[in-house]
C-alpha cells in the first residue's frame, strides 16, 4: 500500500505519471480524484530491488525539478530543454515498462534499468542550484546521443507491440 512508511514520494510519483499508468487511469475511471480510496485502487508495484525504485525516483526527481525551475526561471529555458523534458519522462516511461512488464522486454533483450545505472545520474541534491540545469543538460546530451546505447533501448521499447498499443501508436 503506497501510504506505507518506506515508500518513496518520487518513485510513486514516477508511477503515476507515466504513459503505463495514465493510460490505465483513462480506461478505468472517468474521474481522478487523488483519495486514499483511489490510491489503493492503483497497480502500485512495489520494486524487488533498489535499482528499481532509485532508477524510477531518480528520474522521476530530475523531471520534477527541471520542471519547477523552468517554471520559476523561464528565461533560462532554452529551445532544447523541451526535448530534454521529454527525454527524461522517455526514459522514465522505459523504465515502468521494465517494471511491469521485465519478461517482455528482457526477452527483446531489454534491461533499462542496468542501462540507466550505467550512465551514472547525476544526484541534484547533491549540487546547487546554480549549476543542476548545467548539470542535466550535459546528462541530456550524453544519452541522447544516436550511438547511447540507452537511446537505441528506448527506440526499441516504442516498437514492443504492447507499448504501441498502451501509447496509441497502434
């Protein structure tokens, strides 16, 4: 249950905004209204393991907080940073694929989660302000770059039959 100690605000937030769930709540209920009653409706899966549920609030965080400082700082914003964002909430969607559904994408030789623990994010908490936009742009550039081998996973993800159909590309 999500409202258990352990559970991290990010990873649940991850959770729910991501293309997986949003598409199971466009299906199931006509209105969302965030109670304790709705929440324990929800497909929260629980990781088995940390890489799991840091590689999901981890991701979750950056896409929260370039969000809030493009919001608060709107001149800083460049003509890139909306594909970054997008970038960021790709990778997150991977990873919730991975999450719930690992055999398929293992068998497509999928692992996004050792893909996303090799690139080493960076921790924002960790620097300041000043330089956290910096920071994840370069991040940004790096995996985005055609020969990443993250970007050709998640090439491949948007190609499963069943993500096709969850994002309405069928």
């Amino acid at each position: 249950v999500p409202h258990e100690p352990g559970w991290d605000l990010f990873y649940l937030l991850g959770l729910i905004n991501s293309r997986l769930l949003n598409t199971y709540f466009s299906n199931r209920f006509t209105t969302i209204s965030l109670t304790a009653a709705f929440l324990g409706e929800l497909p929260i899966k629980r990781p088995k393991m940390s890489a799991e549920g840091n590689g999901v609030g981890a991701i979750s965080e950056l896409i929260f907080t370039l969000n809030g400082h493009l919001a608060d700082n709107p001149a800083d914003q460049t003509t890139r940073d909306p594909l970054m964002l997008a970038y960021w909430e790709q990778i997150l969607n991977g990873l919730v694929y991975e999450l719930y559904f690992p055999e398929e994408l293992h068998a497509a030789g999928l692992r996004l989660f050792d893909l996303v623990a090799a690139a080493q994010l960076p921790d924002i908490t960790k620097s300041s302000e000043k330089d956290r936009l910096t920071t994840l742009r370069k991040k940004f550039e790096d995996l985005y770059d055609i020969e990443h081998p993250l970007r050709a996973a998640l090439f491949t993800v948007g190609n499963l039959e069943f993500v096709r159909i969850i994002e309405g590309k069928e």
